[in-house]
C-alpha cells in the first residue's frame, strides 16, 4: 500500500486576496475566510489533490482551519513562514500560490514550483 503524503499546496493568502481588487482591505480577515472556503471548494493547480495549507498573517488571524484547508498564522512575515514551510516539505512535492517574485525566489531554492494566483481562480 502506498502511503506517501500528497503534495503539499501553499496559499500566500496576503498576495491572493490583495490579487483581486474586491474591497478585501475592509475586511482582512473575512477575506481569507472567503478565499479558505473557495479552497474547499477548488479548483487547484494541476499536480493535485494537495494537502492544502493557507498562511495569513496581520489583520487576518484568527481564520480557522476547516477540513480540506489548514490555516496558518505567521508571527511575523507571512513570506518567512511560507518559506519555513516549503524548507520543511521532507521531499515531497511542493507548490506554493503567489505572484510576489521574491517569494517565488526564496522558496524555488527549496525546490518548490509556483503559480500564480489565477491557478486558484480557474481563469
């Protein structure tokens, strides 16, 4: 029986909430809800099913993890805990969801692939 661990999938929430102009600022925190419950619910990169984990930090704590999505708050920078996270992925594939280049960089040195936020969008 195989039982390796999927994929691991991360959601940079900042950069894929603050992708789509839709008033999220107002309501940070309702935004990653909202972006958690469409993880649900996919679609997902190609490569899935993943185990998916979200990362959300400053205004946007508290977003509880819901079967299907594991939520993380970063400390401090979102950025860093997404990078910690894909450092960690023990050698199993890993795809990280954010548009911002510097954290693609950081963690394609991990040996993780990235897309962007329309990957989650379908479009």
């Amino acid at each position: 029986m195989d039982r390796r661990e999927p994929p691991l999938l991360i959601v940079d929430g900042a950069n894929v909430v603050g992708s789509v102009p839709d008033g999220w600022w107002r309501d940070r925190r309702g935004a990653a809800e909202r972006l958690r419950d469409r993880l649900v619910a996919g679609p997902v990169p190609e490569g899935g099913p993943f185990e998916v984990v979200l990362v959300v930090e400053g205004e946007a704590r508290g977003v509880e993890s819901v079967p299907g999505v594991r939520v993380e708050e970063a400390p401090g920078s979102g950025d860093d805990l997404i990078v910690e996270l894909s450092r960690n992925a023990a050698g199993r594939p890993c795809v990280v969801v954010t548009a911002d280049r510097e954290l693609r960089r950081r963690v394609g040195e991990h040996g993780a692939r990235c897309v962007g936020p329309r990957a989650l969008r379908g479009d």
